[in-house]
C-alpha cells in the first residue's frame, strides 16, 4: 500500500498527511530556528540531521517555532520524531 499523499496548507506551504487539518500557519526554516545557538549545538544538530536524512529520500524537515521535525510519510499517518 503506498502512502497517502500530503495535504500542503496553501497559505504557509507546510505538509500534513490529514487534509485541512488545523493548525496554526507559520513560515519556519531550519536556520531561523538555529540562529542564536551556540556552535556545538549547531553543529550536533546538523550531524543528526544528516543522519536521518540519510535514511530515504521521503525524509523531510518539518520545522515549526520550537522544534524541528523530522517527518516521513507513511501509510497511516506521518510519523515525526
Ligand atoms: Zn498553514
């Protein structure tokens, strides 16, 4: 069974896999979300992320205001951790 395809919301381009789902709209980038952070944190976080998006190619970043997600679509649901 393939995964469901995302809902993007139009209005902040992120993606769901539940259609219109609610949530509050926002343009968040990883490097919005680093800027200010010391060096070695910076740097562990690019190793991980490097990482996990080592693990396929359906691996994306999903980052919001207080975290960064890393996310996969999936047959049920996306699944972030
Ligand atoms: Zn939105």
């Amino acid at each position: 069974m393939p995964a469901r395809p995302m809902w993007t919301c139009a209005a902040c381009g992120r993606r769901f896999s539940v259609p219109r789902i609610r949530h509050s709209c926002g343009t968040y980038t990883v490097d919005a979300f680093l800027a200010g952070k010391p060096e070695p944190k910076v740097a562990l976080y690019r190793a991980f992320e490097r990482s996990v998006l080592r693990l396929g190619s359906d691996v994306f970043l999903a980052p919001v205001k207080t975290r960064v997600g890393f996310q996969v679509p999936s047959r049920r649901s996306t699944k972030t951790w």
